[in-house]
C-alpha cells in the first residue's frame, strides 16, 4: 500500500477545497477560491462543472505523484435522494441526481460530477462519495412533524458527524456502533445528531430546516408569525428561502456570519453581539437536551466540532448547560478532507464494501 493515491475534491459555494493523500498522510492540500465575479456568470451551479473541474485539474498537475497509482477519487456527497451512511461509487444514476438537481441545487453536487470526470486521467482509479448530506438513518417516530403535508428529512453534516464520532471512539477503546453519542456540528450551519449505535436516529435538519438559529440559518421560527410573513406581500418564495438560509441566523441580527468577528464585537463591548451569541449558544444547547431525550438519557459522550469550536466562549456556554448529561469533548474544526480521503482508502484496501445508488 505504500504508493496508494486518493485524491479528496470538496466544493463549497465560494471555495474548492482539494487534497492528495498518500495513505494516510497528506501530501497536499489546497483550497481554491472562486471570486463572486467568476462565478456570476452561472446561472445554476452545474453549470460551473468544467469552470471548476479545469481549475482542479490544474491545481493537481503541480503534484508529483504517478497517475496509475492514483486508486480513487472521492467527492463531497450532494443533494441525492435519502441513502444510507457509506462509501458509494458515482453511477449513472448518482450522476443524472446531482447534475439535474431534482432533491436540490447545492455546491457538493459538484463533487461526485468532478471526481466522476477525473478518473478519465487516472487508469486505475474509480470516483466515489462518502456520507453525503442526505444520509438518512432516521428512526420512523423523528419523521413526524406535526402535519402530515410536511415529512421531517435528515440533511446535516454527516459527513464531519459520522468521522468525529468514529475517531472519539477509537481515541478511548470502544467501537462507534457500541455507543451512544451526541455530536454538535457548529458551522455556517449547525446540526445536533443523536448517534445511537452507529445510526443517526434524530437531527434536526440543518439546511433550511429546524434547530438552532446559526451564523447564517434562521433554525426554528414561530410558524403563525412566519406564515403571516409569507403572506404579507413583500416578500416573494425567493425572498423568504433566503430569509431561512443564507441571510437568517446571525448575520440577518448583526450583519455578518463570521463568528471571530461577532467574538471581536463582544469583547469591544458591543451588548447586542453579546446577546445574540449567547442566545446561538442557548439553542444548540437546548437541541442538545432534545436530542439527550431521544436517546432515554443514556448518553457515552456530547462531542463539539465545526468551525465555531475553536471559539472556547461559545463553548463553554454551551457546555455549562449540557455538561450534567454526559462528558463532553471539543474536537474544533472539521477535516472532512481526511474524512473523504480515509473513506477511499477504505474501499481499496477492502476494508469497506461501497453500496450502489440507484
């Protein structure tokens, strides 16, 4: 396995962020940014396939390492129909989801398109997705809402999830399916998931959906207020979906979704900075007990991860409400880059089967 290859390809709205491992190790790692004037010119994000791909490839022809040895070619997992957790290689049919978009139009649809035109260049390769988004092991009762014309989904960072829970159980001796975990995804978005025994039983639903206001997401609102919102006629469907995602959440309260910056208000002395964090911290905190109530209370560790880790404030707030319910372990940040990487190496090295998307 010594001169093993996976390359890792992750888009994001205004970044793409790419890596080569070798093994395990990492030999580069690079995030390439998009300006908002390149990307202007597409109207739908598939349409900025070749844009991106080319950019990618470029980036990678800079990387010494022999193509043949290049073994897979692992994407970031979009919009696809509800799938189980796993590794699944692109097909036909993943490939008609994610260029069409009917489960939703997301920069990670790229992913699997790029990653399926790379292997072109690579002899020995194939192109996979690991733990997309919609990965949906939801227990039958978390899929009521509370109206049959609406069916709760899980779309959250499996992902990030899924290789923090596996790596904190490895890190004290146990096996990821054997516990019973609460993992906190602290990030543009923020989702709170109830790991019972290897599945995702419970989460809110991180995209547009409910849970906790963060930097960019309205999480939960009042749905009599909002209702009435929707219908006062000024604002129009566009209007209100960006209202949810995008411009709610804390940027919509104090005009940005940067979370160092919001730190930097508070410790100016800036009260409405102060609340509005604080109160970020009090939903995800009071998600946490929802989700601690889904597991009967018998919970093996709360762990925090995402972006919004490495501030030990907001932490910290956020620990001092939940900390009776069970131990609790930052891991600040997120490698999905790794994630993907150790997924494809899986795959080749037999340890992981990939499933089929159909």
């Amino acid at each position: 396995m010594e001169n093993v290859f996976i390359i890792a390809i992750n888009p994001g709205s205004t970044s793409t962020k790419i890596a080569v491992f070798q093994n395990t190790n990492p030999v580069y790692v690079k995030t390439l940014r998009h300006s908002a004037e390149e990307l202007a010119g597409f109207d739908k994000i598939s349409d900025q396939f070749q844009f991106r791909k080319q950019i990618i490839a470029k980036a990678l022809s800079d990387v010494e390492f022999s193509a043949k040895d290049v073994k897979a070619i692992v994407g970031r997992g979009g919009l696809l129909k509800p799938i189980e957790s796993g590794v699944y290689q692109v097909t036909e049919a993943m490939k008609s989801d994610l260029l069409n978009a009917p489960f939703g139009e997301h920069a990670s649809n790229l992913g699997g398109l790029i990653a399926a035109d790379l292997v072109k260049d690579f002899p020995n390769a194939k192109a996979y997705i690991a733990d997309p988004v919609v990965v949906d092991e939801l227990d039958e009762i978390a899929r009521f809402s509370g109206h049959p014309a609406i069916e709760r989904r899980s779309i959250f960072h499996a992902l990030n999830q899924k290789a923090v829970a596996r790596s904190h159980a490895k890190s004290i001796m146990r096996k990821y399916e054997e516990m019973n975990l609460i993992v906190v995804h602290l990030g543009g978005g923020i989702s709170v998931g109830a790991h019972s025994k290897g599945r995702v039983i419970d989460v809110n639903q991180a995209l547009d959906g409910d849970g906790p206001f963060s930097p960019e997401r309205s999480g939960s609102l009042p749905m009599g207020d909002f209702a009435r919102i929707c219908f006062a006629g000024k604002h129009n469907l566009k209007h209100v979906l960006k209202m949810i995602k995008g411009d709610g959440g804390m940027v919509a309260y104090l005009g940005t979704n940067n979370a160092y910056e919001v730190e930097q208000m508070v410790a100016a002395g800036d009260a409405k900075a102060h609340i509005v964090f604080e109160a970020m911290a009090y939903q995800v905190s009071k998600e946490i007990g929802a989700m601690a109530a889904v597991l009967k209370y018998s919970v093996d560790g709360i762990l925090i991860t995402g972006g919004i880790a490495h501030s030990k404030w907001f932490v910290n707030m956020i620990i001092e409400r939940v900390h009776r319910i069970a131990p609790t372990h930052v891991y600040p940040g997120e490698d999905e880059m790794k994630a993907l990487a150790l997924n494809g190496l899986s795959v080749v090295k037999g340890e992981t089967v990939p499933q089929k998307y159909v």
